[in-house]
C-alpha cells in the first residue's frame, strides 16, 4: 500500500502539497482507494480517498496501527558540515538507521554552510527517507550550531561519543544499552582539530575509532550511526 504524510483534521487525513502531486499526477491514485498515512506521530494510518479537491485529498481513517520502525532510543548526530550532495545523504541515511534529529556544525576546518534553503531540502529528504524505511516520525534537522555551542549540550546525554580518525585505539562505551538518550559526533572532510578533540575530552565525550583506514566523513558517519545503533539496542 503506498504511504504518503499527511495532516489530521478531526476524523480526517489531508494529503497535500507535493504528497498530492505525487498521488494524483504520478500514482493517479482516485477515490476509494487506500494508502497509509504518516502523521508524524507513532501511529501508522490505513485511509480511504473519500474525496479529491484542488490541492489535496480528503481521506477517512479505516484502521490504526502502532508503527515498529520508529527509533526505540534518542540518538542525536552531531555532524560537522559537509559539502551539499555528502550531507544529504548523511541525513537520508540517518533516517534509516533510525538517528531522531540531525544537528549540523561548524568546526574548525569546515568550509561548506547549510543555509534556511537547505534545511527545507533536507526535511524533504528525510521526509521522503522515513517513507522509505516504513518510519513515521520524521527526524529533526536542527539549525547550525557552533563546536561551543554542542558542547554545552552534553549535559543532556547520558552518553556522548565521537569518531577520532587518529585514535590508535577508541574506549568501548559502557553502559550503552541502558542509554536512552545518546550524542554522536561526526567531523567534516578534514576531521577535528586537536583543540576540538581535547575540548570533546574535557567536556565528558569517549572517544571512538573507527579503525586504522581514514574513511571519507560520510563513511564514518553511515559506520558511527549504525554502530552505536545496534549496540544500543535502537
């Protein structure tokens, strides 16, 4: 059944924008038929068209059911920025890991920007991500931050982990399963200064490798986020 985002107004599900577009013009989908909606909540949403207006499909709700793909555990990715095409594919892979929200930052040798216009592209794609891989809460991707201003959020984890790319040999975070609320970082192209490494350190974050191989930021970040997802139990 196909699975489209929508929004509820009181025993009905509204498919608009280009969720519509895509039904009506490319699936030419029409009255009667049936489609899951994702209203952003835990819940999955078996509907009917009842009826296609201009700009959005009117659908009844016949069936609800508690989606099992969601994340079971708040990972957060801290994830320096990376060139344009890289970050976006960052965040589609987050997605289907099951990463709750995607903060970018600017460290030390970061020289692409993620602007207002860019967010709204990588909504889209991590909206379309989630349909993908059957999630139906869509994760956040926050404004771009500061290496200080992550760091002061730290406190907010009850563990904080981050890729060291010349680290002969990373801790093993303990506790990890226990963990309900976990922070990755994530460097750019050319990783981390050693005053953001000794900054990570003193504020209370262990210290990851990855493996002797340099791998390109996008491969650590795919390899982090799978790791700690599956030894946390997510």
């Amino acid at each position: 059944m196909r699975r489209f985002f929508g929004k509820r107004v009181g025993d009905m599900v509204y498919v608009e924008g280009d969720e519509f577009v895509h039904l009506k013009n490319v699936l030419r989908m029409n009255v009667g038929e049936q489609l899951i909606a994702f209203l952003n909540d835990e819940n999955e949403y078996v509907c009917q068209i009842e009826k296609m207006e201009k700009g959005r499909a009117i659908c009844a709700i016949t069936g609800t059911s508690v989606c099992e793909c969601n994340p079971r555990k708040n990972i957060v990715l801290f994830q320096a920025i990376t060139k344009g095409p890289k970050f976006e594919f960052i965040v589609q892979k987050a997605t289907e890991i099951g990463i709750t929200k995607v903060v970018p930052f600017v460290s030390d040798y970061v020289i692409a920007k993620v602007n207002e216009h860019k967010v709204e592209r990588l909504n889209t794609i991590a909206m379309n991500a989630c349909k993908q891989c059957e999630r139906t809460i869509v994760p956040v991707i926050d404004s771009a931050k500061t290496v200080e201003e992550i760091v002061e959020s730290f406190k907010d984890f009850d563990i904080v982990l981050f890729a060291n790319e010349r680290a002969d040999s990373g801790e093993k975070p303990r506790e990890i399963v226990k963990a309900k609320n976990i922070a990755i970082i994530v460097g750019s192209e050319g990783g981390f200064s050693q005053r953001e490494k000794d900054l990570f350190i003193e504020k209370g974050a262990v210290t990851i490798s990855l493996g002797k191989r340099i791998l390109r930021a996008e491969t650590a970040s795919v390899a982090m986020m799978s790791l700690i997802s599956i030894l946390s139990g997510n």
